[in-house]
C-alpha cells in the first residue's frame, strides 16, 4: 500500500489553495485574471534589465507539450497594445490577456495606457508589475518610445473607442504611416462612442475586432447613420473562458467548498435555490427589474400553492460606499415588500468564481441594447448555470433560448416573463440540470480560450497581409 494514499480525495493541494485564495485577496484575484492560461510561460527566461522595462532576452518557450498555439505566426513580431486606461474593468484585462497570448508565443509586446491618474495607483502598479514579469515591455503613451514603436510595429492594436483619441494626439503627422497596421478592438455600444473625435480613422484602419454581430451590427449602421464614416473591415470575435477559470468551474471539490462557503456567509442553506445577478449594480444592468420579477415569482408560487424549496435572489455588484439613488431604491423596495430575508447584496468584486459556484441561476439582465458580449454569461455556463438572459445584445449570441436557458424581452415587458422563467427553473430540478450541463457543453464548444485563440489568430492573419499589401 503506498504511503500517502489519499482514497478519496484526489485533488493536488494548489487547487484547493487556488480555490480558497481566490476569496481572499484583491492581489489574488488580479493573478487570478491575469494568469488565465499563461503558464506555458517560462518566467525564468525573462530578467528585467534596468529600473523601466523587462526585456526579454531569448524567445519564451512553452514548457508543455501541448498542441502549438494558433498564434505561432506571431513569433517574432512587433506588436503595440494601447488601452485607453488600465484597471480591473474588462477592457483592460482583456487587452492584458492578448498580450500574455502573444508574449507566450514569442512575440514582442509593448504596452502604452493613455490615461493614468497623476497620483500613485496600486491596481495600476500591480498590472504592470504583471506584465514586466511576462516580458510585457510598458511604455509612456506620449513619449517618442512610443512614436518610434508604432512606426516600427508588425501591428497596433487600440483597445476600445475611445482609444483613438492617442492616434492624433500622440502621432500627429505620421498617423498615415500606422493606421494600415491598426487592428480596433472595440467592446462597447453605448451611444457617446459614436464621435468623430474617436473614431474618424475608423475607415482606414486594417479591420475593427468586435465581441458580437450585434455589436458589429450596431457600430455599422451608427457609424453610417451618425457619421457618415464607413467600418473597416469588422470581425466578430466571441470571448472565451480562462483556463483558471475552467480549473475551478470543472473542479468538483472546490466548487462545493467555496458553494457552502458563500451560502453560509449568506443564510442560505444548501436546498435553497439561489438566483444571481453579477454585474456592477446600475440600472443598465436592470437588478431593479429582476428583484420585481423575483418578488413576482414569489407572488405566484404562494397564489398556485407550488411545492418548491425556498428562492433567494443574490446581488454581486453593489457599491455600498457610494450610495447612489438606484442602491437606495433597490434596498427600498426589498424593504417595501418584506422580502429582506431572501435578497442578499454583496459588493462589487472581480472573484466571481465563488458566487458562480454558490448560485443556482445566473440572471443576465441588462438592458436596452443589452451587453455587447457578457463574459459572465459564459463564466456562469462554465459551471453549469442555466441562464435567464434578456433577448438583446450578446446574450442572444450566447445563450440558446430553450435550451442553455430562457430569453425574456428587455424593459417592463420583461418583468413578467422572467418572473415565470424563474418559477419554471425553480419547479423543474431536472430541467435546471439539463440546461446547466448544454450551457457547460456549449461552453467547452465555443467558449473556451482556445477558441478565442484561433479566432483571434485568424484576425491577425489577415490584418497582418493587408498592412503587408501597403508597404
Ligand atoms: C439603422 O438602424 C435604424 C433603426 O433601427 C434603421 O431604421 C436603419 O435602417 C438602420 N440603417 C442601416 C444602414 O442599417
Ligand atoms: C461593502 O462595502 C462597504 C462600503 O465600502 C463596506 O463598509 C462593507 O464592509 C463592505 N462589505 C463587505 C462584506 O465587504
Ligand atoms: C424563448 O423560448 C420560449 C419558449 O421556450 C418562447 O416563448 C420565447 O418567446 C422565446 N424568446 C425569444 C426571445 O426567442
């Protein structure tokens, strides 16, 4: 008999560490997100040279022997990322996680970010250290390092609308000489991007990366209708899933732990049926339309006499500190209508995996155009979530209505609909259980890093043999 046979209990001791710390720490959380997958990274190869930047001194290589990634073409090249801003908000972490795919394949990676507070800022700090350690080489959006990098670069990449605002203002004269070489990426359908000030080099960039057809749809027909600019070439990429992620959403041990762990911390108890909606609170989001659906349901299991376990409703995304109007009504109205035992709120906070693991449903309702993708939506799918989306933007790309979950419309006319979406998932278990495991399917179909990935790649490719065609 071995020695340290551990019969039942077959998981390494680092994802139980991974797990736990994962609710611990902010720092956790920021490795959490920004080590999505990079592993193959040998940090050893990499020493930073000087006080400014780490320089790379032999290409990475993978320590693995995993299939060769999608992106091996981009060995070697020069490429610039500029983020309009860098913090823990989606765009930035996502831009973060392109540059790691990059440095992981042996490219060259520069990093500017546009606007940063005058003041010392530890997020800010932190993210770079992050990329210094991968061989991410961090620049002065105004400086001529950055002039000189983008005139040199195999390809630039602007993260977000708002980013072309540093073509001209930093470029000026020798814009000409890089917009063939610039890839857009561009995650947002909110109606003040839509400004020449922005976007006026749209035409003449290389292609727009965009994270869904709706969104694409909707920057064509605004770019026509408003501007009267045409889009370049515009690519949908859908987002996938971080392979940490997907550690802690396919570990079974884990997911229980941290699920007990939240729904003690909350009152809740194990045969309870948790709903949640994580997004940042505000009436985008539409949390204050969910908790009128959720008290509807509440409303219709008492009045049909329904056998069903009791219902909770979590919210992740509140900032308590900053009392805004819509947290005072959304507390308001679970204190109007006596339902303060089942409404839990949480702060906002980027260690999602916990709640994901706690909750039984994940409620997307953002509303009007909805989200332009919803990473969260694939986030809960990963861990077997049904979800109850509304029928806008991304969600609709993401979410097949009947089967990984149920649509209802976005406004008013949603309450209602979601209200019963709510009771259905709450009466049927095996019809909840199903639709998790088709979300979870389809996750590991579509959703996953790789995939992105290949996507991703497959964008580069083509950008890079235009920019090619214009030299
Ligand atoms: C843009 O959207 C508006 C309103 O939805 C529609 O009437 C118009 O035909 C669309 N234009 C294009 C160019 O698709
Ligand atoms: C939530 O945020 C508020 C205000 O910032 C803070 O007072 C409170 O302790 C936080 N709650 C938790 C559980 O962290
Ligand atoms: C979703 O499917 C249900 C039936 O399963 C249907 O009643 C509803 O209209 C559909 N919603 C959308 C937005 O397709």
């Amino acid at each position: 008999m071995a020695k340290h046979a551990v019969g039942g209990w077959p998981l390494p001791q680092q994802r139980w560490l991974l797990a736990l710390l994962i609710m611990l720490s902010i720092s956790t959380v920021i490795v959490f997100f920004i080590r999505s997958a990079f592993d193959s990274c040998d940090r050893h190869l990499e020493r930073v040279v000087g006080k400014k930047e780490a320089v790379h001194l032999s290409p990475i290589t993978t320590t693995t022997a995993a299939a060769p990634s999608p992106l091996s073409f981009m060995k070697s090249k020069l490429v610039l990322l500029v983020s309009h801003e860098l913090s823990l908000s989606g765009g930035p972490l996502l831009l973060m996680e392109l540059a790691f795919l990059l440095r992981s394949v042996g490219a060259e990676v520069c990093w500017i970010t546009m606007q940063k507070p005058s003041q010392a800022d530890e997020v800010i700090y932190s993210l770079e250290q992050k990329m210094l350690v991968r061989g991410v080489q961090v620049f002065s959006a105004k400086g001529q390092e950055a002039v000189d990098t983008a005139l040199r670069a195999d390809l630039v990449v602007l993260n977000t609308a708002v980013a072309g605002k540093w073509l001209d203002a930093v470029l000026k004269e020798k814009v000409s000489h890089v917009l063939p070489k610039v890839l857009w990426w561009i995650h947002e359908m909110r109606g003040h991007y839509f400004k020449l000030d922005y976007v006026k080099h749209l035409p003449l960039v290389a292609g727009a990366m965009i994270d869904s057809h709706v969104t694409a749809e909707y920057w064509k027909n605004r770019t026509q209708e408003r501007l009267r600019i045409k889009m370049p070439d515009t690519y949908v990429v859908h987002l996938g899933n971080s392979k940490e992620l997907m550690g802690v959403a396919e570990d079974s041990v884990a997911k229980s732990v941290l699920r007990e762990h939240v729904r003690e911390s909350l009152g809740v108890r194990d045969e309870d049926i948790l709903f949640g909606i994580i997004n940042s609170v505000s009436r985008g989001k539409g949390q204050d339309l969910f908790l009128r659906s959720f008290y509807e349901s509440l409303q219709l299991i008492q009045e049909k006499k329904l056998q069903v376990p009791s219902l909770h409703a979590l919210i992740v995304g509140s900032d308590m500190a900053a009392q805004t109007k819509f947290e005072t009504e959304l507390r308001s109205y679970v204190t109007l209508k006596k339902i303060q035992g089942r409404v839990h709120f949480v702060n906002k906070t980027l260690a999602v995996a916990p709640y994901l693991a706690a909750i039984d449903v994940l409620v997307q309702n953002s509303q009007a155009r909805g989200e332009c993708f919803g990473r969260i939506t694939i986030e809960g799918m990963a861990f077997q979530l049904p979800v109850l989306g509304t029928a806008a933007g991304g969600t609709t790309e993401i979410v097949v209505n009947g089967t990984t979950g149920f649509l209802h419309p976005v406004g008013k006319e949603g309450v209602t609909p979601l209200a019963k979406n709510i009771v259905k998932l709450a009466t049927h278990v095996e019809r909840r259980l199903t639709m998790g495991k088709r979300g979870y399917e389809r996750v590991k179909k579509i959703f996953l890093e790789d995939h992105m990935a290949h996507r991703i790649a497959a964008v580069l490719k083509e950008v890079l043999q235009k920019s090619k065609r214009h030299i």
